[in-house]
C-alpha cells in the first residue's frame, strides 16, 4: 500500500510539473509578441485613457523601419498594427488628429485645455495621461 502511495505521488508530482512547464511557455510567447512587433523600434508617445464608464485604453506608437506601429490594450486584449495619421476637424472640437488603426479601430486626439484626449468614432471621450516607454513596456509584459 505504501508502494502504491509513493508511485501515486510521483505521477502527480510528474504531472504538475509538466503543467506548469506549459504555463511557462505560455508567458514566455506572450512577451515574445512585444519583441516580434516592436524590437528595434522607436518609442513615440503613449497614452493611458479612461472614459466616464470607467473603460480604459493605452494607445502606444512606433515607429520601425519607416513604419507606423500602434499597440493598443483596451484591458481585455491587445493588438500591435500599422496605422495611418490625418488631419481632421470635429464641430464643436476643433482640429483633431485623426488615427486609422489597421483592422481595429479608428480615433481622434485632441487636447482639452492641459488633458490629452482621445474620441472614438462612436464618441466616446477618454482623459487622458502620457506614459513613458517603461511603463508601456511593463504593461506589455502582462500581455
């Protein structure tokens, strides 16, 4: 009986190892994301912003190899893709800068008196605040 014990915990010891070696794994893809799109970039800006229903969102940009790259994290799931910058004018705003997110989403950046902000096409308005590349870079790792 104390046979069948010791070999009973040897596979369940076997078996939440390789468990966990799985789960490594898991985190160590998620922060080669980051590296697949990003390594070698140049950090641009970032913003944190949150709206009045509490929904947050961090816009980054970069720029590689004469490309535009926006990561964007909405608090559920993140994307990196390109993106294109325009010009545009939004009654009641004023001039906005107008960002294409390929395949995601469409904004415009705009500043309310000293608070950056960002308006979706739905008009829903985020306050918001600038981020450093650490920051970002931190946030990426819980990707």
């Amino acid at each position: 009986m104390g046979k069948f014990i010791k070999v009973l915990a040897g596979i369940v010891l076997a078996l939440s190892m390789a468990l966990s070696g799985n789960l490594m794994s898991t985190n160590v893809l998620a922060a080669n994301d980051a590296a697949l799109y990003i390594s070698g970039a140049r950090f641009l800006t970032a913003l944190h912003g949150q709206a009045d229903d509490n929904s947050e969102i961090v816009i980054a940009l970069y720029e590689k190899n004469g490309e535009d790259i926006a990561y964007i994290n909405d608090g559920m799931s993140h994307v990196y893709t390109s993106y294109t910058v325009s010009d545009a004018t939004i009654k009641g705003i004023g001039q906005v800068q107008r960002y294409a997110v390929e395949g995601t989403l469409v904004f415009n950046f705009f500043m309310a008196g000293d608070i950056p902000c960002i308006m979706l096409d739905d008009g829903k308005v985020f306050a918001c605040e600038y981020l450093d590349s650490y920051a970002v870079s931190q946030l990426q790792s819980y990707d």
